[in-house]
C-alpha cells in the first residue's frame, strides 16, 4: 500500500506517481530480462517473479510481527470497538445540520487504531494473531498465483497440484478472512479492557465483532475456479487416453499388414 501525506494534492499525487513508477520498472527489468533470454512466456515470468517477492515480504513481515510481539511492550491495535469518543469542542460544527453555511456536522468516532503501552504478553500476542491473519490473507493471491504459474511454466497448468492449491487457497481465504475480521475487534476491546478499569466510562461494555461478506465471495471465486481447472485435468486426462489408444490401434494395424 502506497501512502504519502502534504499539505497540497500535487505533492502527494507525485509521491504516489513515483511509487508507480518505481514498481513499474521493476516489472519493466523483469519483462526485459525474460526477452533477453529468449523467453516465450514473458508475462508468466513476470507474475511468477513478481509474486514469489510479494510472498518473501510477506514472509519477512511475519516474522517481524512475531518478534516484536516478544520484544516489545506495547501493542498496536486496529479494530472497531463500543468506545465512542467526540470530536473536540474547538471544532466548528453544526449539531442539527441547521446551519446556513457550508459546515460540518457534529457527531465523533469509534475508536478504532490505538497503541497500548505496557501491554501484557497475552495482549501483544492477540494483536500478532490478527495482524498475520491479515497479512496471511494478503498474501494468499500471491501465493495461488505463484502456484499457477510454476507449474504452467513447467506444461502442468491442468495438474492435480493446482487445483488442490485452488481448494486449499478458498479454504485459506475463508479462515483468515473471518479471524481477520473476528481477531481485529476482540483485541481492540481487549485492550481496552486491559486499560481501564470496568467502573470506567470508557471501557467497552461489550465486543462489537464483524465479518465481512468478502471472504466467502473470494472463497467461492476460488472455488470455482478450481472447479475449471478440474475440469481441464479430465480433458487432458481424456486427451492423452485417447492418444493412447490411437497409437496401439496404429501399431495393431501395422502389425496386421
């Protein structure tokens, strides 16, 4: 994710240009690379490349979230919870929407990305848990694209490998979605929990938990994409029977004259 901040727009417009631009080479080296070679499958190497680096940063954030769940005392916290803080009294704002000039309309937010400091070690792991949730779901295309690609390099593209890895992957989108989603707002409110005590107006009286209908979708798009790829196995599977069969009838044939 690209994110730059200015007080201007053209500022951070060109900052997310050259992000785009930087990324754009780098695909521009690995296309150049596989023609200098000779390669007939420039795009597959390029997606294969491409996506065997975005697991290895995946890989390297991993571990970086495990370590510092160990090593460090606070907490990083991203979910929604039952906290509802008000926007300051400085800000201008219009409580009814009655105002007869352009305004804001007052109302305030939940509170929802925090750091705890001091956090206890069950905290710092709950947080881990839903950071790799996430992380894992993030990396989950890059990980089925990769698999497509290795074996399509390799003339396997309609192999059992990959439909397995297609199943394997809606059931891993499914899992890490909803615990994403689940582990996201229980640590939030846990947190909470572990900051002020229960007769505090701001402790959470109760978990507010989502899931979105995201997961399945993707889940089920996986799905039947593998159902494609199985299907294709059985052609290729029809295909080399039938040439079998074609070339004993030939032999049988030759033997005859």
């Amino acid at each position: 994710m690209l994110t730059f901040g200015s007080d201007e727009l053209w500022p951070s417009l060109l900052n997310i240009g050259i992000g785009l631009v930087v990324i754009t080479l780098i695909v521009a080296v690995v296309v150049w690379n596989s023609r200098r070679r000779g390669s007939r499958t420039v795009a597959l190497d390029a997606a294969l490349t491409l996506s065997g680096w975005w697991i290895l940063i995946g890989l390297v954030s991993a571990v970086t979230i495990i370590i510092k769940a160990f090593t460090v005392d606070w907490a990083e916290l991203d979910g929604q919870t039952y906290v509802y803080i008000d926007w300051p009294a400085t800000l201008p704002c219009s409580e009814f929407g009655d105002s007869g000039t352009t305004m804001l309309s007052c109302r305030g937010e939940s509170l929802t990305e925090f750091t705890v400091g001091n956090a206890s070690l069950g905290l710092r792991l709950l947080a881990a848990a839903a950071q790799l949730s996430t992380l894992a779901l993030t990396t989950m295309p890059a990980v089925i694209l990769a698999v497509i690609c290795f074996h399509t390099l390799r003339g396997r593209v309609f192999s059992h490998t990959v439909t397995r890895a297609l199943v394997g992957g809606a059931v891993a989108v499914l899992v890490f979605g909803v615990a994403a989603d689940l582990l996201g707002g229980i640590a939030a409110t846990t947190g909470l929990r572990e900051v002020f005590p229960p007769d505090s107006e701001w402790y959470p009286s109760a978990y507010q938990l989502t899931v979105t209908p995201l997961p399945f979708a993707a889940a089920l798009g996986l799905i039947a994409l593998a159902a494609v790829f199985r299907q294709g196995t059985r052609l290729e599977q029809d295909r080399a029977r039938l040439q079998q069969e074609t070339a004993r009838l030939q032999k049988d044939t030759e033997g005859l004259v």
